[in-house]
C-alpha cells in the first residue's frame, strides 16, 4: 500500500531510488577523572584526534572532481578552518588541564557551550551553523572513540542510484553522495539553509528534510520517489504514481539541463521587458557560484559574520579587508553592503554590547537602532565601507528602517566620516549611494518618504511578513501564518513598490520571496523590476522571468488587489502559477 512522509524540501528534483539507511553508532560519552600526570598525554590524544580529522577532511578535498562547482571545496575548507579555530582546540585543551576530564567531555562541554549560543539566533541561516560545530566535533569524537567509518563513508561501497536515509548529513557526507552517484537524501533533521541543502542545491541532488522518524519508517533496500520540490518522500507506490513521478522528473531534469544556456542571456521578460538579477552573498564561497549564474552584482552583502561567535568589536581593517575582496570579485559590478543586522535572529557576544536580555528581542534594540545606540560597532563598519567605496562600484544598505530620523542619523555618521577622509586624504567615492530596507510596515507605508530620502530601497520580504503579520517565523505554532500570499502583505509590497516608482527611486526585492519561482510573475505583476536572490535560484528565476507576459502579469494581480473574495483570490494567484 502506497504511503508518504512530508518535510522539507530543500533541493529541488525528482530521483525515484532504492533506499539506504545511514545509522550512526550512537556515541556514548563518559565524563571520568584523569591524574595531573595524565593531563599531557590526554591533550596529545585529542590533539592527535583533530590531525587525523584533518586528514581525513584534505583527503575527501582532493578527490572532488575537477569539474565540480567552485564554491564546494569552500564547505570542505570551512570544516578545515573549524579544525584549526581556538574555540574547537584550545578550549577543550584548558578544560582537560583546569577540570582534568577526559578529551571526549571536554569537546561534549564545549560542543553544549557552542551549540547553546547558536541555539539563541532565530534567523535560519546562522542558527543552522550549529550544525557544522556539530558535524566537526562529532568527527572528532568518532576518531577518540575508535569509531569504524560508515559504510557512505567508504568510495568502495556501491551506493549509485541510491536514495541516502540519515538523521543528518555533514557537509563532507553530502560531498560523497557526487562520488557514490546519490540520487537523493532524506534527513529527519536539518533546514532549507544549512550546508547540506546549500551543498545539495549546487550538486543538483534532490532533497528533503525533517521527515521526522524516517528511518523508522524506510526500510533498507525499498524503493523510494522523494520529490524535493514538494517536500514529499514515498514509498510502495503503484506502477501509475512511479510513472506519474518518472515523467515529472525527466521532465525537470530536461528543463535543468536547457537552464546552463541562460548564463550569458539577457534578462529579459517575454515581451522584452529588462530586468535586473542580482545576487545574495555572505561568505567568500558564495562569490564563485554568483558569478557562474550570471548575476549582475550583488544586491545583498550581509556582513554579520563579521560580529559572530568573537569577544572584541571586528576592527575597520577587518571590516575594510572583507568589503575590498568582495569589490574586487564583482569589479565593474555594482555590490550591495548592508550594515549590521544584529539583534532579534543574529546574536552576538555580550561583552560587545551594553544590551540586556529581552523577552522579544525582534521587537527590541537590533539592525539599526542597536547600531546608532552602539557607535563603537556601527562606526568601524561605516569608515571601512566610505573607504572601499573608492574601489568599485559600492552601495551602502541601511536594515530595518522605521523612521526617517535613523535616515539623517546614518546619512549625517557618514558624510562626517568622508569630511574626516577628505582631510586626511584617503580616497573615497563622493557620490557613494545610501539605500534602506523596507522591512516594517511602517516603512511601506511610507515608502514614498524613504523614497525621497534615499538613492534606492530594498524590500526583505522575511521580515515584512512576519511583521505584518504579528508572527515569530521561527515558531513552529504560528508559522503556518507566514504567508506570502496574504493580500495585506502583498498590499503592502505593492504600496512600496508604486512608492519608489513614483520616486524614480530604484527599489530591488531581497527577500526570500524574490528567490522562489512560483512568485516571480506575481512580483513581476506588482511591479518588482530588480531582484537579488541566492546564486543557486538566479537561473531558475531568470527562467520563470522570460516566461512571463508583463501586461498580463499585471492585469491578473490588479484583479487579485481588489477583490475581497478569498476564492476568487487563490484562483487568480493560481493563475499566475503560485500553486
């Protein structure tokens, strides 16, 4: 009897495979006392643990095959630099000596340290960068515990074909699934932005995620169809749903295959219409793969990486260092720098800030506001990006506006700044443009007023939604509340959009929305004429836009704006293919 399993679905694709189960020997860890003249010997065990860990890491990087994407390597190096990061060696190292426990507690405390921090962040990508610390020491722990490697773990094993069944996988098991010809992966855990699904999404394996209790469920050698677009994982299934699905998927994998020719086309609408597609960039890993889609610059630089997991206040040579190697990977491109966004989902140190615990931190002191309150991490940031704004084609990015008052606030912090590098003759672009996000609904309905006081905007659809909604996105009880097709937040995009429009004032959207092809016609109908999504979705959005018909775009999501039938609503968004 045909039955399915619902998650995630981080990877888009349909692969039809036989599957296999991952089960990790669960790593039993004691806590015992060691003599003070065993505390040497203990730190060369773990010490001797964590080369062998690198070993392996530098072993699996040499075998990735010449022809796969750039920014691969880059998850592996990651794993590599953890490796060598003081919080992963010396910590453990002053506990062995101070607690004189055993190597294996030692990474358990700091593991829990480690993961508890991440554990506050409530923005998707940063919170699943606990995984990697997980993944890494877990590495560790498996060696120190004389673990034998996992039969995925071993190039011998024929798994060609196969549908990969874990709790989780590491960046490194996902590499693997390209070596072993994995046809899709299954995890009861993970989320649409950690490593996995970003590796996943580059090697074109189909993918879903929290399917809780899957391997309880998936037996080792049956066959499975998991559709990573749909979230959807099922097995038995009759001869019609096989071939219902195998159609679907050579269909897909024809429609991937044609995307590599739109690299160097135009983006253009069907009617011939420019539009603009820019890329979404945080880290150095991201810079190949941006520029392989073919993105047009970057409307999206986020620089809280820079603030994350440190005690002291990144210096403005630091700050300067990251936006002039991101200059000079997008020359002649414009890029987009987006000043801190710390707060609510991006928690830092405490001894960075003077900030107290809240019990909304989204509502508090964050992006903006904490920047303005706490000059000493705001004005670094601002001086480095004046000065690499001499390089290249620089726009500085201002998160969460609200009022117009943190405009002139920010505007006044940086023509001092320039007045400073005037007189002291460092170079710098007098004509650098300052933009905002719209991100409150306040800021939307004021648009026309940002509008007027900035050279461009961008909307961040991820948090204008759950503002406007009145929802924390992170909580699972609520989140079925985040909605993109809510007629009040699609009202409020609108309301931006028409603004800045009337403005002649540029406006990009770069959300997560701008990134997901069921919206791109809906978007296009609003309006929307500049988006910056993840590299990895740039071509598929291209896609969608040369598909569509601007006029009838927008004369389908006019009709939808007025009317106040909740059918007549969901069969227009169908219409323009957001089922």
């Amino acid at each position: 009897m045909t039955w399915s399993l619902h998650g995630k679905g981080v990877s888009r694709g349909i692969a039809i495979g036989v599957a296999h189960i991952v089960r990790r020997d669960a790593l039993e860890l004691y806590e015992y006392t060691i003599a003070e003249p065993e505390v040497p010997a203990e730190i060369a065990r773990l010490e001797r643990a964590i080369d062998d860990a690198k070993a392996h890491l530098a072993g699996m990087r040499e075998k990735i095959p010449a022809h796969t994407p750039a920014d691969i390597a880059a998850f592996i190096d990651t794993h590599l630099l953890m490796l060598e990061d003081a919080m992963l060696t010396d910590e453990p190292k002053r506990l062995i000596r101070e607690r004189r426990c055993n190597a294996e507690w030692a990474l358990k405390l700091q593991r829990d340290m480690l993961v508890a921090a991440f554990d506050q962040m409530d923005d998707p990508y940063l919170r699943t960068r606990r995984d990697d610390v997980d993944h890494v020491i877990n590495r560790i722990l498996r060696i120190l515990l004389n673990h034998a490697p996992m039969a995925h773990e071993n190039t011998e094993t024929a798994l060609d074909g196969a549908v990969l069944v874990a709790d989780d996988l590491s960046p490194a098991d996902t590499l693997l699934m390209q070596h072993h010809g994995i046809a899709a992966f299954v995890t009861e855990y993970g989320g649409p932005t950690s490593h996995t699904a970003i590796l996943a999404r580059s090697l074109g394996v189909p993918g879903v995620v929290g399917v809780h209790h899957a391997r309880r469920f998936i037996r080792e050698g049956e066959t499975l169809i998991v559709d990573g677009g749909e979230g959807l994982v099922i097995g038995e299934a009759d001869q019609r749903i096989t071939e219902h699905y195998r159609l679907r998927r050579d269909e897909r994998n024809k429609r991937v295959s044609n995307l590599a020719r739109l690299k160097r086309a135009p983006t253009v609408t069907a009617d011939g219409v420019a539009i603009e597609l820019q890329a979404n960039v945080e880290l150095e890993l991201d810079y190949d793969a941006a520029r392989a889609a073919g993105a047009r610059g970057v409307g999206l630089f986020r620089t809280e990486f820079l603030y994350m997991n440190r005690v002291d206040v990144p210096t403005e040579e630091e700050h300067f260092a990251a936006y002039r190697r991101l200059v000079e990977a997008f020359r002649n491109q414009p890029v987009t720098i987006r000043t801190l966004d710390i707060g609510a989902d991006k928690q830092i140190e405490a001894s960075l800030s003077t900030r107290v615990n809240v019990a909304n931190p989204a509502l508090g002191l964050r992006a903006v506001r904490l920047a303005l309150k706490e000059p000493e991490l705001f004005l670094p940031q601002l001086r480095a990006i004046v000065r690499v704004s001499a390089l290249g084609q620089v726009r500085l990015m201002i998160p969460m506006l609200s009022h117009l008052d943190e405009v002139a606030q920010v505007t006044e912090l940086v023509r001092r700044i320039q007045a400073d590098c005037r007189q002291q003759g460092v170079d710098f672009d007098e004509s650098m443009p300052i933009g905002g996000m719209i991100e409150v609904p306040a800021a939307a309905a004021y648009a026309d007023g940002f509008a007027r006081a900035l050279d461009f905007l961008s909307i961040g659809t991820n948090d204008l939604i759950q503002y406007a909604v009145a929802i924390d996105r992170v909580n699972e009880e609520v989140s079925y509340l985040y909605d993109p097709l809510n007629p009040g937040v699609l009202r409020l995009i609108s309301m931006a959009i028409r603004a800045a429009d009337a403005g002649d004032c540029p406006i990009a959207m770069c959300g997560e929305m701008a990134g997901d092809v069921r919206y791109t016609k809906l978007l296009l109908g609003l309006g929307l004429r500049i988006f910056s999504v993840h590299s990895s979705l740039l071509l598929e959005v291209k896609q969608a836009i040369a598909a569509t018909t601007l006029e009838d775009a927008k004369s389908t999501v006019a009709r939808a704006l007025r009317t106040a039938d909740p059918q007549r609503f969901k069969s227009l968004m169908a219409t323009l293919g957001t089922a």
